[in-house]
C-alpha cells in the first residue's frame, strides 16, 4: 500500500458518509499519515465531512492549510 500521506497531519471534522472517525484515523495511519488529536496550525490536510456552523475550514484556509471534501479524499485513498 502507498503512503501517500506519509509526513502529514490530517484531521478529520464533521460527519462523514463513508467512515466513522475511528476507520478514518486507521485509513490515515495504514497510508503514512499521522492523524491529530484536533485541530492545529501545523496540519497537513484538513478533512471535512457535513458540518454545521463550524469555522475550522475558514481557520484552516487562512493559515494556508489544505482542505478536503469527503469526496476528494475519497479519490485520493482510492475509494471512488
């Protein structure tokens, strides 16, 4: 399996479709990646779900973190 997240902090907020937390910090691990405890500034990715009302991804774009819809980082572990 590739480490394609190999060196990155990913974090994962809302709620997802196809995973539950717990399976997507086991997806980031098994690819390389280190999954945060919460959100930070030295994130890698930010990986988001439905959310309602949340100002993560307004923090996360200002601090020139990457943000990801569920579908994107679907494509990226080759699940769609």
């Amino acid at each position: 399996m590739e480490k394609i997240f190999e060196g990155c902090s990913i974090y994962c907020t809302g709620t997802f479709n196809s995973h539950n937390k717990s399976e997507l910090k086991t997806i980031v691990e098994n690819l390389g990646g280190t999954y945060a405890k919460g959100f930070n500034n030295t994130l890698s990715y930010l990986v988001v779900g439905n959310l309602k009302g949340s100002t993560k991804t307004e923090k996360a774009l200002e601090k020139g973190i990457k943000v990801l819809q569920e579908d994107e980082f679907l494509v990226m572990i080759g699940e769609k």
